[in-house]
RNA sequence: ACGCCCGUAGCUCAGUUGGUUAGAGCGCCUCCCUUACAAGGAGGAUGUCGGGGGUUCGAAUCCCUCCGGGCGUACCA
C-alpha cells in the first residue's frame, strides 16, 4: 500500500484517518507484563455534567504529551480514563432540565425516575466527551476506561466506607454545614464562591428582663439576617468591654505613629471613631457585662423567649453594637460561641428548603426571605428597631444553583482526617502496612518525604514550593471532611441506621450476636451522651441498671449483597438505610487504585469487552503493576479537592502514595483575564477549534502556552454570525465587545446585534454564534510546514539507501545539521524532563524552521538536481532520510496526527533509515523509538563555520535589500579576508554564494573593491558586492554603522575604565569584554577605511 | 486584613546562579507568487524591563517601598 499524500495540508481529513488507525489498531493498549519500566497516569476525570473545554484541553493534552513521550521511552503505560459522576452538579443540570422542559420537580419522577435521567444524560456526555478526547489525539487504553459509578469503582467505595467506618473514621453528627436551600443539600467549602449584594444592617433592640435603676433598658444588637433572630439563644457581649477598648485604641495610636503621610488621615478617623465609641457606647457595654455576670437575661421579641446575657470574647467592643446575637444553628461563630457556653442551648429556625421551621412560631412555612421581612416589619409595629442602614454584604453562594447558602446545623457524616489516640494503621493487611498519626497527617508525611521507605515522596511541579505549600497549608488545618450530601445522585451512604429502645436491641442479642462479630459487618451503638460502643461493649453496658432506654444503632456490610439480603430484616427491626448519597470525591479519592481493580483485581467485575484486572499468562495484576502511579496531571484549583484526598486513600487502603509527581499546569484565561467559563460565553469548545485548525494546531499551541506556573491568556474571538455568504468572515474580540442583554451575549459592534455565545437564548431571538482564537493559527501555519518540509523530502527520497556513515564522509552542511538535531534532541528531551512544554515545542521548532527548513534543506538543493554528483546526492537523501526520521519521532508528542501521516510516507520512500547504523523501524510512529542524543555527531567546527558562514549570508542579504537587489540577481562577491575567517569562508564560499545569491566568490588578503561595490563588514574581514551602489547611500549607511560601532565601543570603554570593574569582576568577564573591544575597533577601523576610499 | 504569585515590544509570553548591544511568536512596514510551502521567503522598525529608592564595578534579575492585577486563607454581629 502507498500512502497518497495530498498536495495541501489538510488536517480535516488526515486526522481522522488517523484516528481510526490507532484505533483498529488498539495503539494505545496497556497490557501488563515483565518491563520493569512503567509510566501511569490516571486522568482527572472529566465531569458527565457537559462537554470538555479547554482547560481540559489543556489538561488532556499535557498528560498525552507526557504519555507518548515515555510510551516512546520504552516505558510500559498505563493512560487510564473514565469520567465522574459528580454528584451535585449533574443532578443540578439534570433537575433544571426537567423543571424546564417538563415542567417536574424530582420529586414528581421519583428517586429511581431521576437517577435513571441522570443515567441517560451521563451516557451521552460520556460519549461527547470520548470524542472530544479522541478528536485531541489522547492515547488512552479507552477499553479500560472507569465511570465513577460503574460496578468496579462502586466496590471500591462502598470496601473503604466500610473499613474507614470499622476504624471509627468515620461518624455522623452534628455540624454547622453549608446548607444550599435550593437544591436542599449541604454544599463543601469548596463549592462556594462569594458574591456582593446590596444587603441591609438591621439594629434590633432586645428587652431586658427587670431592668434596675440606670441600667439600660435594651440591648442593641445589628444583624445582616434579621429573621435568625428567631434562633437566637443568647446575647454576648465582652467580659471586659473598658479593658478591650483600650487595648483597642492603644494599638490604633501605635498604628497612627507608624502610619505613613497617605495612611494618616485614615489613621485619625479611626482613632476618632473609636474615641467617640469609647465616650458613647463604653459605659452602657460595661454595665451590660456586669449584667452578664449576674446572669440577667433579655426577653427575645416575637417568639417570646427568655435568653441570657452572656460574656464572651467574640462579643468585639469596637463593632457594631459591641453586643451579638447568638444563633448557634445558623452562623459558625455564634456555634463556636454555644461550643463554649453549652449552656445556651441552640435552635434550629430553617426547614431544608430555607423556609422557616416550627421554631419560628408564626413565621413557620414562609421563605427565609419573607421572614425577614415579616419579622423586621412586626419588631418595627413594637417599636424595637433602632435602625437600618443599607451597606453591601459579602455572601457565600453555592457555586451548583447560584443561590445564597445558610449555615445550618444538621446531621451528617464525617471522615475524621485528624490525629487519632493510637494512630491510624495504614495499608492494613498489605504488605505496605505502616502506623500514621491520622488521615490528613500521613498526606503532609507524603510531601514532606518523612513517609516510611521505600515509599517515595509526592512531588509538585514545575515549582514545588509554591504548591506543596497550598497543599500543606489545608491539610494542616485537618478539618473533618463532610461526605453526605442530600442527593439522589451518588453513591448511597452504606450504613442501615435507627434508635431503638434498649430492650429492644438486648432482646435481638441472640439472634444477632455472633452475626455482629463477623468481619464484613461492622455496627455501632451510640448512647445518648454521644459516646460510640462495639456491639460486644455495648451489651454489657446496656444490660447495667442505670443503662439508657433508648440507643441509636448503626450498621454497614462490606458487601452490596447483604443490603438486599438482610435489608427486610433490619427495617423489621426499625432501621432504614440512610438516604444520603456521598460526596463525589470520596469516589473520585479512590480512583488511582479503584480503577485498577482493588481491592482485589482477579474479581473486579469489568465489562465484557474490557482487558481483565487480575493477574495473566504474560503479566501480574494491574493493581500490583501499575500502583503507585507515576504522574497526576491537574489544575492548581483541584489540589486540595482532590490531589489531597487522593493522596489520604492511596495511603490508608494501599500504603503508598498513588502518584510520586504532581504536575500542575496554568489556567487558561481569556483576553480579559477572566477564567473561561460556560455561562460567561468567554468558552471555546475544542473540537470548534480542531474543526478550524486541526488538533495538531490545537496541540501546538496548547503545549506552546504553558511556559511555567503562569496563568495564560487566550483571547476568544465570535464569528460573526451576520456574516452574508460570500463575504469573507468577521471575528469580533470578546476582551472589547459589549454585552448584550443577557449573561454570556454580546453585541456585535458592526451590526449592535446581540450574539448568543451560550447557545440558550434561542427562545428570545438572539442568534447564536461560535467562539474561536485566532492564537491557533501558529499551530495551523507550523503543521503546515512541517506538511511542506515533508513533500520536499520525499520529493527526493526516492531510492534512498542505507550505508554506515562516518563524519568524515559528510559535506560541512550535513556534519552540521547532525550536529544541531543532537542540541534540539538533548535540549526538548531536558525541557520536558523539567515540565516545561513551551520551552520544549520551541525548541523543536526553532530547530526544524530556521535550522533544517531555512538552511539545510535550501543548502542541500543544489545536491538534488540532474547534474550533481551521484554520491554527493546519495548522502544527502541518507542525511536528510535520517534527519527527518529523527525530527518526526521528536514532534511526535506534540503533533501526533501529522507526524503519524508522514511516517507512513517516509518508510516507504526510505525503508532503512540511519546515520553510522540503522535505526530501529516500528509500523507506527505512536510506537517508535524516542531520539537519543548521540554525542558522536556533535560537531563544533562544523557549527563554527556554518555560523561564519551564515552571518555573512544575514549581512549580503540585508545589503542586497538595502540596494534593492533584485532576487534573481546574482552578485559578483569579492571577500578581503586573511588567516582563519579566510580559510572558513573558502570552505564555504559554495555555500554561501548559494545561500547569498552570489556569483563569482573571490577570497584573498589583498581583495579590491571598486567604486560602485557595497562594502559589507562583519568582524575582522570586508565583503565587496560589485555593481550594486549608489555612493551617496554607500556613504550613508557606513557613517550609521560607524557612529553604532564608536557608541558600543565608547560604552564598554567606559566599563573598562573604571577600576572597580577591572579590579573586581570575574577575569574571564574582563578578558571578554576586552576581546569585545578589541573586535568592535577592527570592524570600525575597516568601516572608516572604506569610508574614505568612497572619499567620506 | 494576612500569605503567595505576577507587571518585559501593539498582543501573548521567554529571559537559568546578577555579566557582551534584553529575546521569540503574532501583528506592523518594504521587497519577492524563486521549481516543498503566500498557511511561504528575504529584510526592517518597535521596549525609561510598572514607578521610586537602595545594594553592587555592574540590576529585567537581589533588597525596601509605592502603584496595578491575580490567587489562597480569614473576617464581615
């Protein structure tokens, strides 16, 4: 078969063709067996809630680059992919979806009805995001590709659920949560974003109980929430307002003194402030402390309720009344404050849907919104609000409904990630099992390198301070991870629960007993006073008189099965299995190890058509080969979410680190600066741009824009949907066109039409339009070269031969380009070892354009016509055979789906291609062998003289331009050279007059110049080009590069004048700079002379 | 408020431990459809390296400070 090439790069149609290939082929098929060698990377998995954009382009394309490099290394590797369930924010789309298109909530379709929904909208984003990746040319094993949910990662999560809850690590209670009361879950920290609305400060006056002579009759307290004040439980002010504000003003008049001119006047008013404070509010504060001290209370308004006055720090004398409300239920400070007052007791006021609950009295089943209202209103009609000042508030928004979340106490459950009495056993029953202070502690033990050997460090690249800080920092706070949510859509909590009566439970004993103490079953008995007991504890202490009557029992099976088994038997007994599905990222934690088949491969339950996970004839199973990983590929914003996390559970279920390098790329940005997202229509769409420029284009310019820890820009053009046919398309730069009328739309500023950037404004007219970067065309125009270049070659490949060549058998130009492929070889392998693609790909470019494109293959032309020498011919086509070869292999990570098309072409035309011998041939380039460097062909002469020769080419050429030399002309050249610069440039003088456009090349110490030759100077020697001048112009441009010349000379006498320099720079720093001098008064001198022979 | 990062050509970015005249790509200007490539070739112009101060023989690079931007954490009664 031959490989047709068209005569026009088109990436359209070869990149599929392509894909197929490697497909059918099943290129990228893992398998393991005897290499010693591995390389894995587990992909961050991609959400089934939509399509992939182009941070995940860029993720995706970082971790193939990675994997084809190592794939070509040898290496055996593992590209696992899959996808997440996500939890939250699928059933949020889904949910929308259905209340859009059908007008149903979820609870009109029922549980089982929308986690079938959910299904089918994850299988078709399953599907479009497959094709996305294979549209980049990612070379995943995609038959061993996860989904989050499947049966193999389920068992993982539901065995490490069971074995954390055995090891008491996990627990339900009672904790403030972010509570998103539209999608009525509770939300994690990180799902959060904060958001400015125009609020209210409300100033709310409490009766006070009894009140004695002088002492106030209220007490003040502001609020930005008026309607918690129904969940109020206390009224705190500082223990010691006088001290407190003292210390206050002490520091703000430490402050003023130190405070520079522009901060001063700030400084005064503040202190002013607090002096008027302390004259105004002081005393009133001081008597409402010694109020709280007496234990006085207040009378709660509306709900009419008695609450105390309490002392407490967090009650600030310098804010707003100097007293707060206390609402443990639904503020995290005012929880704190009941931590420490347990007295006060807390009141829950909000039902899940943020209405108002039976707490509330009256206000019971209105909207918190309507509360607040109806509350502000009522204490207005009892005269007991002080004020209301407007001001802007700060508030935390669930990133999923874009809805204000409420602090809300709630039950739910917990890993425990701090130090626990004794240790936590990590790894337990492997044979990597070691002892660990707690979960978070033995994450910081893996960055910091203190884990037990021979486990390996978790590094981050490519700046490892900066990150592991970040992922210290937040692991160092070892918060408790909150892992229910209040979905339909996840993994359901395995855990059958329930309160009973203690004789009830005492009576099951018998039948339950020796059921309790088999070691796929864990159960908890959980007193009332919070304390956590083993069934075998438990009975002993329940059958003890003063025992409690009533006990709450929790219970897990390590197996699904015994869900349905002993299910019916245990809600007989009053249990019920929890409702609440878990976090997405307890799966998602698991995934380095869930995917590979633990915890036990020979038995995970893959799909018929995928590659078994335990062990075969020729290889061992996948967990034991494949684990740890080598390197997780991922956004800076996922290292607490996710790296952390995943690092903890590698830890725990398998006793080493999942991965020993983390490699965290840049966020892509647009013109503006703002991170891309979907709703803001600032989005592009990868296969948008592969549709336009190819993936190779998209690849190029992807591994070209991720320089180091920088974020990076990429401005977003609109095509312009009105556009007529036949005119050529309009971009319109995103950075600077207006908004339209909705978010994610813009006016075209032609038309002052709007453009739907979102595609969901079709309802309201407006008329969707596609956005694209016009940054892609480099990738476009490289590719296209690199197409070029190739047609050049195989042009005159044909016939080539291998013969074992030596350097000496080598024209100059040949030596020379080996010479450079062995720099671009070492150089591209060192920039990917550092993780730095751009430096990389720019360096492969820079060699194959402006080294092999713009020297060698115009050099070598001559050698390719009829009446060259045939053996001057055949080494050419074997250089240049070998030379593209080596340069296809090295662009092969970068552009996969060009360089596979033109390795077909090349074996062809050249079967056996090779330098001193053959190199080692394979049917695919995804297969072939990386380029090693070999020092043998590194020649410094040979680069010596081609950068001699090449600086007097750049030097005629720009003369000839100069002069407006026609292209065609060929020049007459005389060169006055001696010595060493002779002697280069008689070895090149071919060369150059080819390179230069020159005819006759004569090169003597003694060369003339005559009257209309343009002198052209480089260091020691003069070029004349015969014919060309105008004198007048000739004088002129001499005179500028003398005057240049005399000011770098003048620049670096000066430095060497100075004694300082001389005496204390390094010599070799002096010694060059004197040889510089000396160099630049040459070149002046031969200036000046040719000069005055032109009678200047 | 604290911590981290950044500010270099019109745009997007490089610039290793301080050391020749600060670079690349795109864009711009001039010339060229030269037998791989006009998605190309040859040549050219463009920078108070955010401002100020300091250390040094020498600063884009190190220190201080101010201005501007991003991220993280906290706080916001």
């Amino acid at each position: 078969m031959t490989t047709e090439l068209p005569a026009k790069y088109d990436p359209a149609t070869l990149e599929p063709a392509v894909t197929a290939r490697w497909l059918q082929n099943k290129a990228f098929a893992a398998t393991t067996d005897r290499r010693d060698n591995r390389y894995v990377v587990m992909m961050p998995l991609p959400n089934v809630t939509g399509a992939l954009h182009m941070g995940h382009a860029m993720d995706n394309v970082m971790q193939d680059l990675l994997i084809r490099w190592h794939r070509m290394q040898g290496d055996n590797t593992l590209w696992q992919a899959g996808t997440d369930h996500a939890g939250i924010a699928t059933q949020a789309v889904v949910e929308k979806r259905l209340k859009e298109i059908e007008n149903k909530t979820r609870h009109d379709v029922g549980r089982d009805g929308l986690v079938q929904r959910i299904q089918d909208w994850a299988a078709t984003s399953q599907k479009r995001i497959v094709g996305q990746q294979q549209g980049m040319g990612c070379s995943c094993d995609w038959d061993r590709a996860r989904f989050t949910m499947d049966a193999v990662c389920a068992r993982a999560v539901r065995h490490t659920f069971f074995k954390m809850f055995a090891d008491g690590l996990i627990f339900r209670g009672d904790r403030l949560v972010n509570w998103d009361c539209h999608l009525q879950t509770a939300v994690a920290d990180d799902e959060l974003y904060k958001a400015t609305v125009q609020g209210k400060f409300h100033y709310l006056r409490y009766p006070v109980i009894g009140p004695q002579a002088g002492e106030p009759t209220h007490v003040v307290v502001a609020t930005t929430r008026p309607e918690t004040m129904l969940g109020d439980t206390a009224v705190a002010v500082h223990p010691d307002p006088a001290t407190a504000m003292a210390e206050a003003i002490a520091a703000q008049q430490q402050k003023l003194q130190q405070a520079t001119a522009k901060e001063r006047a700030e400084a005064e008013t503040e202190l002013e402030r607090l002096r008027a404070r302390e004259r105004d509010l002081l005393p009133a504060l001081v008597q409402i402390a010694a109020m709280a001290k007496a234990g006085r209370k207040v009378r709660l308004p509306l709900v009419d309720r008695e609450i105390p006055i309490i002392a407490d720090t967090w009650a600030d004398p310098t804010l707003g009344t100097g007293c707060v409300k206390i609402t443990p239920a639904h503020d995290p400070n005012d929880y704190a404050v009941w931590q420490r007052h347990p007295h006060i007791g807390v009141r829950n006021v909000l039902a899940a849907d943020g209405s108002i609950n039976d707490n509330g009295g009256r206000y019971r089943g209105q909207d918190r919104f309507a509360a607040r209202k109806a509350v502000m209103a009522d204490l207005q009609a009892l005269g007991l609000v002080e004020k209301v000042e407007d001001r802007e508030i700060e508030i935390d928004h669930s990133d999923r409904s874009k809805t204000i979340v409420e602090p809300w106490l709630s039950k739910q459950w917990f890993v425990r990630m701090a130090d626990v009495p004794g240790g936590v056993t990590m790894g337990k029953g492997t044979a990597r099992e070691f002892r660990a202070a707690g979960l978070a502690q033995a994450a910081l033990d893996a960055s910091a390198g203190r884990l037990p050997a021979p486990r390996k460090q978790v590094a981050f690249h490519p700046d490892p301070e900066r990150y592991r800080k970040m992922y210290d920092q937040w692991l160092a706070e070892k918060r408790d991870w909150c892992i229910s949510r209040q979905l339909w859509w996840g993994h359901r909590i395995p855990v059958w629960r329930g309160s009973m009566p203690t004789q009830k439970l005492l009576m099951l004993q018998p039948m339950l007993g020796s059921q309790l103490q088999r070691d796929d079953v864990c159960a908890w008995i959980l007193l009332p006073d919070g304390s956590r007991l083993r069934p075998a504890d438990a009975f002993a202490t329940l059958a003890a008189p003063n025992a409690p009557a009533e006990i709450e029992v929790q219970i897990c099976f390590r197996d699904e099965t015994a869900d349905q088994n002993v299910g019916p038997i245990l809600q007989g007994a009053g249990l019920q299995l929890d409702p609440d599905v878990l976090d997405t990222w307890f799966s998602s934690a698991l995934w380095p190890h869930s995917t590979l088949g633990w915890p036990d491969p020979a038995t995970a339950r893959v799909n018929d058509a995928q590659p078994v996970l335990g062990a075969h004839a020729a290889g061992p199973d996948a967990l034991s080969f494949w684990y740890p990983g080598s390197c997780l590929v991922t956004g800076r914003d996922i290292i607490t979410l996710w790296v952390a996390r995943m690092v903890i559970t590698g830890l725990y279920n398998l006793g080493d680190v999942p991965f020993t390098d983390v490699f965290l790329h840049a966020t892509i940005l647009d013109g503006r600066g703002e991170r891309m997202s979907k709703s803001k229509g600032n989005g592009i769409d990868p296969l948008d741009i592969i549709a336009r420029y190819g993936a190779d284009a998209l690849r190029y310019v992807v591994c070209e824009l991720q320089t180091g820890t920088q974020d990076i820009r990429l401005p977003v053009q609109a095509i312009s949907p009105f556009t007529n046919a036949g005119e050529p398309e309009k971009l319109i730069d995103l950075a600077t066109a207006k908004p339209g009328p909705y978010l994610g739309t813009f006016l075209d500023p032609e038309t002052k039409q709007p453009m739907d950037l979102v595609g969901q404004y079709g309802k309201e007219g407006i008329t969707p339009a596609k956005a694209t970067s016009e940054r892609f065309t480099v990738g476009a125009n490289f590719c296209n070269k690199v197409f070029n270049a190739a047609r050049f070659a195989f042009l005159n490949l044909e016939g080539s031969a291998f013969v074992p060549l030596r350097p000496a058998d080598l024209r100059l130009e040949d030596r020379w380009i080996l010479s450079r492929l062995q720099a671009a070889i070492a150089s591209v392998h060192g920039s990917l070892q550092a993780y730095n693609p751009s430096a990389a790909i720019g360096t492969a470019r820079d060699f194959f354009w402006n080294e092999l494109c713009d020297w060698y293959l115009e050099m070598i032309k001559p050698r390719f016509r009829a009446e060259a020498a045939a053996a001057s011919t055949a080494a050419a086509r074997q250089v240049l055979a070998a030379v593209l070869d080596q340069t296809l292999r090295l662009l092969h990570p970068f552009v996969p789906f060009l360089t596979e098309t033109l390795w077909s072409k090349l074996r062809e035309l050249a079967p056996v291609r090779g330098l001193a011998s053959a190199f080692a041939d394979s049917e695919m380039i995804v297969h072939a062998n990386w380029p090693q460097a070999d020092a043998a062909w590194s020649d410094r002469d040979a680069e010596r003289q081609v950068a001699t020769m090449q600086a007097w080419c750049v030097a005629i050429r720009e003369a000839r331009a100069r002069y407006q030399v026609a292209p065609k002309d060929r020049v007459p050249c005389r060169i006055a050279a001696e010595g060493a610069t002779a002697a280069t440039l008689q070895a090149a003088s071919e060369l150059l007059a080819h390179m230069a456009g020159l005819a006759a090349v004569e090169i003597g110490p003694n060369a003339q110049r005559t009257p209309d030759s343009a002198t052209v100077v480089v260091g020691d020697a003069k070029a004349f080009l015969l014919g060309v001048v105008d004198l007048t112009k000739e004088r002129q441009k001499l005179q500028q590069q003398a005057e240049k010349l005399q000011a770098q000379i003048g620049g670096i006498e000066q430095k060497l004048g100075n004694p300082g320099f001389v005496a204390k720079a390094p010599p070799a720093v002096v010694a060059q700079q004197q040889q510089n001098l000396e160099q630049l008064r040459q070149q002046l001198a031969g200036i000046r002379q040719s000069l005055q022979e032109l009678g200047g």
